[in-house]
C-alpha cells in the first residue's frame, strides 16, 4: 500500500495544474480549444498558449486512463471505473506469470494471480494521432517564445510527465509481450530528455531500447542501443555487453562477439554472463584461457584491494575444474577484505557440489571397491566444506545468507550426527536456526 500511495503522490505532484477529462468529447474540446488558441496570431506569441497546448495533448492521452493506478485491487478498480463496462474476460500467461485480462471498449487492464492491476495498455485512444508527440511540439514552441524563461520550472515538470507516461506505457507493452510497439516506445522516451532543453539522458532506457529491439527481432537497433549504453557507461550489470555479444553470434560475427565480451570483462569483470561467455567461446575456439587470466591480472594490478576480482578468479578456475586454483582465490578474496563474505561462502560451496557430484557418481558405480573409495571422497569433501561454511556464517549478519549456509550446515551434520555429540548438537543448532 505504501508503494501504490507514492506512486499517487508522484502522479498528482507532477500532474497538477491541468485538467483531466473524463470523456472522449471533454478531451476534443479541450484540444480544439488550445489549437485554436495557439493559432491566434496574439496568442501564439504567449508561452502559456503553448503550455496549455501541451497540457490539453497530454490530457487526452491520459483521458482512457483516468482513475487507474497500477497497484489497486480488481474490485476497486471495477468502482473507480463507474459505468465503463466489461466487454470479455481473458486468462493468459506472458513472461511466466498468468493474468485475468479485462477487455473494455478502449483499454485492456491486466491483473495478477493476486487480483492487482499490474498493468494495463490503451487499445483506442481520446483522439488520433501521436498525442504526446504533439505536447513535445508545442513544449518546444512554448520554449521559443519564453524568452525570460518564466515558465522554465512548468515545462520541466511537463517534459518529466510525457518521459514517465512513455517509460510506463513501453514497459506495459513489454510485460504484455508486444516487444515491437514496447521498443518503439522506449526509443521514443529519449527525446523528451535528450533535447536542447532538458538536456538529460536516460541511460536505463538506452539499454531497455536495445534490450526490447533485440527481442523484437530488430537487431540492428539493438546494437545501435547496445552500443549507445555502452559508451553512456551504463552496462546494466554485464548484460548490455552478453547481449550484444548473443546477437552478433547469431549474425556469424564471432570475431565481433569475442571483442564484445572481452571489452565486457575489462569494463565489469564481475559479469556472470560475460564470464560464462568468454570461457564457452575460449573453449569452442580452442583459444588459451590464459587470456582470461591476463585480462584479470591487468585489472587486479589497477585495483589491488577489489576482492571481487579475485573472486571472479576463483570463479574462472572453478568453471575450468581446477578446484585447488579456485579454493585458493576464493580464500584470497575475503582475505583481502574480511567482510566480503562471498569468498569463503563460495568454498563452502565448492566443495559441497564437489561431494553431490562424488555422490552421484557413486550411485552409478557397481565395483564395490571404487564404490567405497567415492563414498569416503564424498564424506571427505563434505567435510572440508564445514569450515567456511562456519566461518560465513559467523562474518555475516545478512539473514538471507545466513538462512541459505545454515541450510547447507544442517545436511552435513545431518549426515555425520552419528559420528559424535558435536556433530549431532551442530545438527540440532542449525535445524533449529532454521526453524526460529
């Protein structure tokens, strides 16, 4: 509730000022009032002509909108709607989740398994034409005129709004889906920022504009975007440039893919997605993973004291198999820095998935001998993971860590409880940590 009340807040801070029609009929009057006005030779010398202008477009593209809120429940939303009725009914999954879809005369409005609206997308808008577009048009004229800059703080607020409702407008149609129309929208959203007025760029949207082109099969402006993010400094936690990648290995430029994912790495070595690309495309070219490493070492030389790139290091010799490399990494790592907690977790895990593995290759073997020898290596290694397991949990106050450690404490010493009374009151404390 909270949420949905600040997302009122904001709405009406920014909104305020101008009216919000509540038919098709109010919106037209309201537009034809101000083109009238705006084509007054006198009046169209006034930066408020303008202004209202852009406020009457920007009214009718709300006017199918007015009383939705993304956040209300269904029933609510049914009453703040009056008379408007339910045409159809529709359940349908996009992006793993299922809504109930209601279909009105000019709008579909999506809720949740929960029974929320989450979001919704206008399928007949007030009036035709681009609206917001047009408000961004008579912003402009509103902005030749007013020489003083008298109304500098109202067509901010104005070039804010037109950016939101089209962020939030391209992220309905990206949860509905429509890739094509959502990518549009967001490149679109650029311009009521990059401009001589505003003078702002919107980095997450840059990347979003790649990303959803990319999904609506339009590659060349996803690289265009990409590339844009990119050099914006924006890299979207690694994904702008695994992404990039992807697509020049679906266009057979594996010389662009391999440049892209090591400018990648230099840039965000801490890129799970970079890092797994690098190494498969090493690997399949049969190229020296030696490269890899430089490009680590080069970055641990500019930052001595980042124990995330050891880490990154420790994930890199993990991955190639080399077990005894990566303990010694992940160790250096919180080493390094004692409140990094990844590190000596990430031991723990090593050698526990060593032991499932050992498990499960024990399960396949009929020779009792070797079945015998992989069984005491799959207790061996349980064992080893004890230890950083104990001392993660003990560095760390995070809960969500600590939950996730203790769950794995409590299956080792479930498994040796037997084997001494400091083992079964281990089990005891981390079962009952667990339950608490």
């Amino acid at each position: 509730m909270k949420k949905i009340l600040l997302a009122l807040a904001l709405t009406l801070a920014v909104t305020a000022g101008y009216a919000q029609p509540k038919t098709v009929a109010d919106a037209k009057k309201l537009v034809d009032k101000a083109v009238a006005a705006s084509q007054d030779a006198k009046k169209s010398l006034k930066v408020g002509t303008w202004i209202d202008l852009a406020k009457a477009y920007i009214g009718a593209y709300d006017q199918p909108s007015v009383n939705l809120i993304p956040g209300t429940p269904r029933t609510e939303v049914k009453v703040l709607l009056g008379k408007q009725q339910i045409l159809s009914t529709d359940n349908v999954k996009k992006g793993g989740t299922n809504y109930t879809v209601d279909h009105y005369a000019d709008k579909d409005l999506y809720y949740n398994e929960a029974g929320v609206l989450e979001f919704y997308i206008v399928t007949k808008p007030a009036l035709d034409g681009d609206l917001l577009g047009n408000a961004e048009k008579a912003l402009a004229k509103a902005i030749s005129v007013d020489a003083k800059g008298s109304k500098t703080k109202d067509i901010t607020a104005l070039y804010e709004d037109i950016h939101k409702k089209l962020t939030d407008e391209a992220l309905s149609y990206y949860f509905a889906g429509i890739f094509d129309k959502s990518s549009d929208l967001f490149e679109k959203s650029l311009s009521s920022y990059d401009n001589p007025f505003m003078k702002k760029i919107d980095t997450v949207n840059v990347y979003h504009a790649g990303l959803v082109a990319g999904l609506a099969g339009k590659n060349d402006k996803a690289i265009e975007f990409y590339k844009k993010s990119i050099d914006l400094g924006h890299y979207a936690e690694g994904n702008v440039f695994s992404n990039l990648s992807s697509i020049y290995l679906q266009a057979k430029d594996t010389a662009a893919a391999l440049a892209t994912l090591e400018d990648g790495f230099a840039k965000y070595p801490q890129s799970q997605g970079v890092l797994i690309g690098l190494i498969n495309m090493y690997r399949e070219s049969g190229a020296d993973t030696q490269k890899l490493f430089d490009l680590l070492h080069s970055a641990q030389a500019n930052e001595p004291n980042n124990a995330s790139l050891y880490y990154v290091e420790g994930d890199v010799y993990k991955k190639l198999g080399d077990l005894a490399n990566a303990e010694k990494l992940f160790r250096k790592s919180t080493e390094i820095d004692p409140k990094y907690v990844y590190g000596i977790l990430s031991v723990g895990i090593l050698y526990y998935e060593h032991a499932v593995e050992l498990q499960d290759k024990a399960s396949s073997e009929f020779d009792d001998a070797k079945y015998q020898a992989l069984v005491k290596e799959f207790e061996q290694s349980l064992e080893t993971a004890i230890e950083p397991f104990e001392q993660s949990f003990k560095m760390t106050d995070d809960k969500e860590i600590q939950n996730a450690v203790a769950e794995y404490l409590k299956n080792i010493y479930f498994r040796f409880r037997g084997k001494s009374d400091d083992y079964k009151q281990k089990y005891e404390f981390y079962d009952n940590f667990l339950k608490n």
